[in-house]
C-alpha cells in the first residue's frame, strides 16, 4: 500500500510565491515543483480563490485562516450525534459527572462517545451552557488559574564539580530546614558545618528570603573560617554572591552531595528537632545547645575526637565563636 503524503496548510509565504510564479506565466507543475507541493493544491488553491483571472494572496489566506477557525467549535461532536448527546445529557441528571460519563462509556466500549474534557467543553459552550446545572459545581464556564509566578533562578550560579579539590582549604556545607506547611509559619533554621570536622553551626531564620540567608551565612563566618560553602539550589541561595565566601551548587535533586550537612540535619531532626516541629517558638539559644551537643560527639570518623576538638586543632574557630568545650 502507497504511503500517504504528510499534509500541510499553505501559508502566507508559500501563497506569495504561487502568486508570482503564477503571474510571470508558469504552468500549475512548474509551479507545485518549485514550491515542493503537490500540483493538485495549486490547482485548488488558484480554482478556488482567483477572481477576475487574478490571485490575491492576502485575501486567499485571510479566507483560508477565516475557514480554519470556523471548520471545529467546542461541542461539535456530541451536537452531530443526537444518540450520544441524549446518553450525555440523561447521565447528567442523574448526577454523573464529566469523568464518570466518560469512564463509563470507554469501559462499556460504545462506539460513540468523547472523553470528560470534550463533555466539559461543550457544557462551557453556548450549546450545552444550560445543562451545566447539573454539575456538582454548577460552573458555567471553566474555573480561571491563578497567575503562575514567574519562576526565579539563582544568578551566576557555580556548578560543584568547579570547586577546588585542594584539601588545605576549609569547605563547608549549608542547607535550611522549615515548620510544617500546616502550621503556617515561615520560621526555619540555616544549618552549615564544615566537610572535615563535622562542625555544625545553627542560625535561626526568621523566613527563607534571600536577605535572610545572606546574614545568617555572614553570621556563621564570623564563627568559623571557611574558604567556600557548597549548598543546594534553593532561592533562598539567590545572593550567594553576597555571602562574602566563593559558594558552589549540588546539581537539581543531588542531596547525596551534601552528605554532612544531611546528616547533621537529620540528626537534629532524631533527637532534638523532629519533623512537625513548628519552629516559631524555638529560640537561637536552643538551638545554640543543639549544636553544642553535636558538636561535643566523639566520632569515629575523628579519631572518636569531637568536631569543637578538630576545629580548635586546626585553628579554624575565630575568636567570636561561641562552641566552647562543655557548654
């Protein structure tokens, strides 16, 4: 069996040319030939459309374009079935919605029927407008979306792998944690602690805006010196330029990156902060003692040494830092 040819409209470009060519005195297949269609459309198109033995292509395509909008409206189908729109119209009074009507008439296999978003179409339209009564919304045009806001992206941003691998320099990884989304609060906590020590700081945020963040990462230098800072792309992160630190991002749903900031933020979830918590009403100083504490585990990966002991050896603590032994 011949493969159909894939069909295309005529557009105003092609309609120039058939009109130029057409004029300067070229055959119908010279014509089709050149513009690479088939001469049956030229023959149609010039049949149809020329007036007084000359071819206006403006006009043809303002005709073609009038046609096009008018040859499909919303409901057509179920209007030229009157069979299927009964069936439609009848499941709807007895409280059937859209979706129903449609499963059900795809299961039963019949050999009329349109998916809900054509019921729903036609229920908007003009024609079956006064059956929407009997919707459970009883909706008469469909529900307007809310404006999606323009999605924002961290500028300049800084891929992980460009990141220096010299191990002489301190890296440290950040990351947020948020209340509840049904407790309502914006409160959330910036965690950062340092790659080799394991070293966490905790700073209370009153919500995740940008300006936020780049004094709660300014506050956490000014206790620990750190050289670069590796953090997820969160929008909180957006003026990572401001933070006074070269800062680098994990790729998009790499948390494995990050692997100590992840692990001491779960461990602040086990013990002291669980998930659910709402963390209005949790004080800096509290959250000062949570670090203290984790700060003052021995740990293996230390030499069973704490990471206040490991930072203090390396003289990374600055004089304002406020993790001294036993507090």
């Amino acid at each position: 069996m011949k493969n159909r040819k894939p069909f295309g409209h005529l557009d105003q470009h092609k309609r120039d040319r058939i009109a130029c060519l057409y004029e300067e005195g070229h055959f119908q297949k010279d014509i089709a030939k050149i513009i690479k269609i088939d001469p049956s459309t030229v023959s149609r198109e010039l049949r149809r459309l020329k007036r007084r033995n000359v071819y206006d292509p403006e006009s043809a395509q303002r005709n073609a374009d009038a046609k096009r909008r008018s040859s499909k409206w919303k409901g057509m189908q179920i209007e030229a079935d009157p069979n299927l729109r009964t069936h439609i119209i009848a499941e709807l009074k007895a409280k059937r919605s859209p979706d129903e009507i449609a499963g059900r008439m795809k299961k039963e296999r019949r050999p009329s029927r349109v998916g809900k978003d054509a019921i729903y179409d036609w229920l908007y339209s003009s024609r079956g407008q006064r059956y929407a009564k009997y919707l459970c919304t009883k909706r008469r045009k469909p529900k307007p979306h809310k404006h999606t806001p323009k999605r924002e992206m961290i500028p300049n941003r800084i891929p992980l792998d460009q990141r220096s691998k010299t191990r002489s320099l301190t890296h440290a990884q950040g990351d947020t944690f948020v209340s509840p989304k049904h407790s309502k609060s914006t409160a959330s906590v910036a965690a950062v602690c340092t790659e080799r020590e394991n070293l966490l700081v905790l700073r209370k945020l009153d919500d995740l805006k940008p300006a936020h963040m780049q004094e709660a990462v300014k506050d956490v230098c000014a206790v620990i010196d750190i050289d670069t800072l590796t953090f997820d792309n969160g929008i909180e992160n957006k003026n990572h330029e401001q933070f006074g630190v070269p800062t680098y991002f994990c790729d998009p749903h790499s948390p494995w990156q990050k692997p100590h900031i992840e692990n001491n933020i779960g461990l602040v979830r086990r013990w002291f902060l669980p998930k659910g918590t709402d963390l209005t009403d949790v004080t800096q100083e509290r959250l000062d003692e949570i670090a203290a504490v984790l700060n003052g585990k021995y740990r293996r990966s230390l030499g069973y040494r704490s990471a206040l002991e490991a930072a203090s050896a390396r003289g990374i603590l600055k004089e304002k830092a406020v993790y001294r032994e036993g507090s």
